[in-house]
C-alpha cells in the first residue's frame, strides 16, 4: 500500500487534528507529517494501522492499493478484523504496532 496524500490530508483534517497534534500522538515532528501530506514520504507501514483507528477509517481509505493481491489480502483480513470485538482489535493493533 502506498499513501495517497490528497486523502490521508482530508481524514487527517475530518479527525480534527492539526499536523501539530498529529505528529505529537506518534511523537514524531511536524515536518514528517508535512513530507507525508507532501508525497515526500511515507509513515512506517506499522503506524498505518494506528493511523486508520485514530481516523476512524480503514487504512485503504487513505491508502491506495499497489495490486490485486494485495486487494484480495486486505479484504480477508478486514472479513476478519470485523468479527472481533473491541478488546481483540486492540489486541491485535497493539501487537501490530509493536512489531510492525
């Protein structure tokens, strides 16, 4: 997946958080979220999930996807992801983001 910074800057904005504010929650600097929004460069594929639960969106809302592959992946897991209830979804972002 790659990010496509035209939508990743308008669930950014819908959220309510600044560049500012967005780059203090993952304690990295505003710059790094200008250069994502710029297409300069790309967040770590492990915040991306962190990044969809605090839009409130999956990731391929503001990601867009590179084969159909990775489609057919995506959906799979999303089937999935929606059959757990809250605490395993933490879970499972947490070991995300831990490892990822």
């Amino acid at each position: 997946m790659k990010l496509n910074k035209e939508k990743f800057k308008l669930y950014r904005l819908r959220s309510g958080y600044t560049q500012e504010e967005l780059a203090a929650k993952f304690g990295i600097s505003k710059q790094a979220v200008q250069r994502w929004e710029s297409g300069a460069s790309n967040p770590r594929k492990s915040l991306l999930p962190t990044l969809a639960n605090l839009f409130n969106c999956l990731q391929s809302d503001f990601c867009d996807i590179e084969s159909e592959e990775e489609e057919e992946t995506l959906r799979a897991i999303i089937t999935k992801a929606k059959s757990l209830n809250l605490t395993e979804r933490n879970q499972v972002l947490q070991y995300l983001t831990k490892n990822y």
